[in-house]
C-alpha cells in the first residue's frame, strides 16, 4: 500500500488572496457579477459560467436568464413572463 501523504493547508484565521487581482477591497469572495439569482426558484444563487455550461439559461426579451437547476427549465419555458419580472 502507497502511504499518500498530502500537504495540509492549515487555515487559521483568514486565507490569502489568491486568484485575480482587484483594485479594491473584495470581502464578498467572488465577484457578484459571476452569480445571479435563479428567476424560478428565488433565492437560489446560479453561478453563471456554471448554467452557461450546462444550457440552463435563456434569453428572453433581451435579458438573460439563468437557472439553478434542470428543473426550473421548463418552468420558466412555461410561462417566462411570469418569471422574468424585471
Ligand atoms: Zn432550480
């Protein structure tokens, strides 16, 4: 047996900032422009980039939605106007 041996990040306090630089303060963690709020299931945060992938989005009347998960889909197909109030 292979002894897997990782190393352990020990998280203290507060962790680094990594990733993108930004010109401010940023203590949101991710930019909110990368997330939206699904139009069916309020409250339900959707990362972009994420339904993007997986096609659950749409455009309607020039606005962009998306989804949090496969079902909300055909729900807002069902009836969009009721969904994308702006
Ligand atoms: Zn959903």
């Amino acid at each position: 047996m292979r002894e897997n041996h990782h190393d352990h990040n020990p998280t203290d306090s507060h962790h680094h900032h990594g990733g993108r630089p930004t010109a401010g303060k940023n203590l949101l963690g991710p930019a909110t422009d990368e997330l939206a709020e699904c139009p069916v299931m309020k409250g339900s945060t959707v990362v972009k980039t994420d339904a993007e992938a997986a096609g659950l989005y749409r455009d309607y009347q020039g606005t962009r939605y998306w989804f949090c998960c496969a079902a909300c889909e055909p729900l807002f197909d069902a009836n969009p106007a009721q969904y994308a109030t702006a």
